[in-house]
C-alpha cells in the first residue's frame, strides 16, 4: 500500500510472470495508473466531479492524456484489420474494426481495449454480469482477433503488447441522514480486488486500485434530495499478454 499525496492510497497486485516484455508492461502499468489518479484527482478538485463516474466515453478524457504524458506516441480509434471467425461473422461487418489505443512506450507498442462498469460495494461480493461479459469480450475476441495485426506492427518496434483494461468504479449510496461510511469502504475495496483477482476468467495479472483522499471523496460526491452517491474507490484491471515479435 502506497500513498499518493492529496490523492489518496494506492494497492497494487502484480501477477506478471518476469521477461523482459512483461517487465516493460508492468512498468507502463504501474506510470499510466498513477498519471490516471493524478488527472482524475485536478479534475475533481477544479470542478468538484468525480470523472469516473460517468461512462467509458467520458473515461477516454482522463486517459488520453494521462497516456500522452507517459508515452512516446499515441493514437485512440486506432483502425485495425480484425480476423473474425469465418462461421461467427458470415458478412464480416467488423473486419476493419477500431483499437482504443494504440501507443509506444520503450519501443514497444501496445494494444489497449478499455471497458468500465461499477460496484455497489454490496456484501455479498458478486461480480456484475456485464463486467464478466465486457471481460470476456475484450480478451476472448476482441484481442484474440488481431493478433496477426500485432504481429504486422512488430516488425517497427522491439514488439507488440496486447492488453484489455478494464475500470471499476466503487460507489455507495447512503441516505442523506446517515453518515458516510469513509473508513469502512477501504475494507470492503481491498476484499473486492482479492474477490477480482480470483473469480474473473481469464485471470487478470495486474489490478491497481485507487482509495481516494478523503478530501476528494466528500468534494466529489453527488448529492440528491433523499440520498447521496459516494465514489470512495476506482480500480483498473488488466490482463497482459505475452509479448508479439
């Protein structure tokens, strides 16, 4: 566990097996993250809104520059050429598809496929059915059809990364004559990143998840007239693959 001044704390569980491909994506990882908290953090204190609360289209605000900061170059919508199967796409009206990010960092290019979703932070630890399925998608087709691609774009670079990320936003809805539940949200994000780790097909290999300063945990916050909406935490999973030369 690692603090991030007026940010918040940071844990991260890093499963990448070591090679030097591996090593280079931890260490992307482990920079976009924390240019990620840092953008996301002078968002929510120059307007008072939390950006991850919002849609994966909003997301891409936080992101695009957090990756320029980090990289060499980059390119969101990257068009792609992607191998459907034969009997699962007759007509082919993906085939030419678009990547979220393309970018290149240490001479290594990486293909990133981002997903979001939320948890309610409920007790019973369940894993939303549209988190399971987005995935899925990423990393079992998605990924998986552009492969020859990758392998096109690693005879530019020292090779090609292929990695989905997806992003949890943690929320609690608590009545407006209650108090918040600020020290007890900690507890149940460090269970549920464990619970990720464990029950998401395949395994992810790298998940950082954001606790936010208590600071931008009230100031973010959206207040209704019966209840108020928390977002004590954010967490990004990912799954790595190997290395494409």
């Amino acid at each position: 566990m690692k603090t991030i001044r007026n940010c918040g704390k940071i844990n991260i569980i890093n499963e990448i097996r070591d090679g030097e491909g591996r090593r280079i994506a931890a260490d992307f990882m482990d920079k976009l993250f924390s240019a990620f908290i840092k953008r996301a953090s002078k968002y929510m204190r120059s307007i008072d809104d939390a950006p991850f609360a919002y849609r994966e289209r909003q997301l891409h605000s936080i992101f695009a520059p957090a990756i320029s900061t980090i990289t060499d170059i980059f390119l969101m919508e990257q068009p792609i050429e992607r191998k459907w199967n034969k009997k699962i796409n007759k007509d082919f009206k993906d085939y030419n598809g678009w990547l979220d990010y393309w970018c290149r960092y240490r001479n290594t290019d990486f293909f990133i496929e981002i997903k979001h979703n939320y948890d309610a932070l409920t007790k019973n630890n369940n894993i939303r059915k549209t988190t399971i399925k987005n995935w899925e998608y990423a990393n079992n087709t998605q990924l998986e059809n552009i492969i020859n691609e990758a392998k096109t774009y690693s005879e530019c670079c020292k090779g090609v990364i292929l990695f989905s990320l997806q992003v949890i936003t943690f929320y609690r809805i608590i009545k407006n004559d209650k108090p918040s539940e600020f020290g007890s949200d900690f507890n149940a994000m460090i269970t549920a990143q464990k619970n990720y780790l464990s029950n998401l097909t395949p395994q992810p290999n790298w998940i950082g998840l954001w606790t936010l300063h208590e600071e931008l945990y009230n100031s973010s916050c959206k207040k209704y007239e019966k209840q108020t909406e928390y977002y004590p935490g954010v967490m990004l999973i990912a799954k790595i693959r190997e290395i494409i030369k």
